[in-house]
C-alpha cells in the first residue's frame, strides 16, 4: 500500500460529473520525510533538414513514390544505353517518363535512347523537355555530346549550341572541353556566314588545347579562315592538316550536312594541290546551304 494512503479518489462534481483526484505513490522504498526526486523529460525537437538534402534524389522520393520507380528505370535504362541496347533502353526511358513526367533524367533517359537509336528529331523533343525542366540537365559531358551530336545529325543547331555552350563553360581545361569547342566551331559554320565569329573564336580555342595539325579542330578552323577570306593562312593550316594522313574521324561523318563534308574535302584536295578533284568537291558543296555562293565561288 501506497504510504501516503490511497492514489486515488473522486467526487461529484456540480454537474454530476465526478472529479478525480488523481497522486502518483512514490517509487518503493521510501520513507516519509525522505526527499522526492523530480525527473524531468525533456523533448529536444530534430533538427531540421538541410535544405542541400531536402533537394537531393532521396528526398525526392520520399516525396514522391512514383520518382523511386522512375528512378530504377532510368537506371536500367542507362546501363542499357552503355551496353549498346537501344531497344532496351528505349523500353526503360519511357516507362521513366510514364512514371515521372515531371523529373528530367526521365527525359535525359529517353533522349539518349532515342540518340542511340538515330532517331534524331526524337532525342532532341525530349532533350528540349529535359531542358524545360533543369536548364542543368544535360550537364554530365556524356550526355552533352550525346545529345549535341543527335541535335548535329538532325540539323537542330540551336539546341546544339545551347548545351556545347553549357557544357565547355562547366569543364576544367581538358581534350574533352577541347572537343566540345571543335563541336561548337562545327555547330556555328553550319549555321551560316552570321555565325562565322563564333565559329573562328570556337576552333581557335580548340586548336589552341588540342593542337594546329589535329584533324577536326584543323580542318575546321582552315575552313572558316578560308570563308572568312584568309585563303592563305587556310591552305597552310589545311596542309598541315593532311600531313597527318588521317581525315578528321568527326568531321567527315554523317553528323554534318553532305555540303559541309564536301567543304572539308574541297580544302584538303586543294592543299595537296588536286584541283581537279577540289573542283568537283566545291560544286557539291555549294549546292544548297547557307554557304552556297560563297562555296560555288571557291572552284580553282
């Protein structure tokens, strides 16, 4: 028994209701007279989330349940991307973008599956959505040259300069930033003759990290001397060029317009001095495009 009497008693109330009057016995063992210890809980409050953390993936899918799904697909589907597997990844992205319409790297998924699997026009809309969403979404250097040689292949030179602009702004001196201005120089020469500026100032700056005799950065900065009407200086640049022995491997491909490539080809037949077949290159090159006259004009 409680040795300071009962713990408890009641009475009515005015209302009819009863009053508790409720004491709590002390612990066991003690003696009137002795003293109470009083323990005090004391609710200490967690502290807040950085904001840092409240941004990043995980809380995004604590806020979100559909982003943890996303999230998985985007995974696989990047992994399928670096397999090679376009029909894969295409499966995953877009059950990414089903999921979270609303996340970027669902969009950046699905742009680089479209990309590996040529179909240009397609990986550019979801570039684009990408980029609605995060300016910085295409950030990463592989998926800035991915998408950027997609938006080249499908004549969406904006788009290309806009993330070739992003992206070497982000790099720390590198070949890979170097590539990315030889890029950029290629982008502004298709552009046309309003663009020639950038594209000189673009190949200088590659050239200047990768070195005069390197074949993309070269060739493509001897063509824009050539257009600017330095045709001396361009020969001599194209010459050293060609004394490689090797065509530039991203110049030449498929990403550029045929009326670009038979430029490149035009200048590197006429530095090594086959003007015949410099001729022949020059008229294709000035078929269409916004370097057609200008082009036409240059036959030997």
């Amino acid at each position: 028994m409680c040795p300071l009497g009962p713990t408890a008693s009641s009475r009515p109330f005015a209302g009819g209701e009863e009053f508790h009057n409720v004491r709590r016995c002390p612990a066991p063992g003690w003696r009137p007279g002795a003293p109470i210890l009083v323990t005090t809980l004391v609710l200490v409050a967690a502290p807040p989330v950085p904001i840092d953390a409240q941004r990043s993936e995980f809380w995004a899918a604590i806020r979100d349940p559909a982003w943890r799904d996303a999230r998985l697909a985007v995974a696989a589907a990047r992994r399928a991307i670096a397999a090679g597997e376009a029909g894969a990844a295409l499966e995953h992205a877009t059950r990414a973008v089903q999921r979270a319409p609303a996340r970027a790297p669902a969009w950046v998924a699905l742009a680089r599956s479209h990309a590996l699997g040529e179909r240009f026009a397609e990986a550019c809309a979801a570039a684009e959505q990408a980029l609605s969403i995060d300016p910085a979404a295409l950030d990463a250097p592989d998926d800035a040259f991915a998408i950027a040689e997609a938006a080249i292949a499908g004549a969406r030179w904006p788009l290309a300069a806009r993330i070739l602009d992003r992206a070497a702004g982000l790099l720390e001196p590198s070949r890979r930033r170097a590539e990315l201005f030889a890029m950029r120089g290629d982008v502004a020469l298709a552009m046309g003759p309003a663009h020639l500026p950038e594209a000189l100032a673009a190949y200088r700056e590659a050239v200047r990290q990768l070195g005069r005799d390197e074949p993309q950065a070269g060739i493509g900065l001897a063509l824009a001397l050539w257009r600017s009407g330095a045709r001396d200086e361009a020969l001599q640049l194209a010459q050293e060029v060609a004394a490689r022995g090797r065509p530039p491997s991203r110049t030449l491909d498929a990403r550029l317009p045929q009326t670009e490539r038979a430029a490149r080809r035009a200048l590197l037949a006429q530095a090594l001095g086959d003007l015949e077949a410099a001729e022949v290159l020059w008229r294709e090159a000035g078929r269409e495009g916004p370097w057609a006259l200008a082009d036409e004009r240059s036959t030997p």
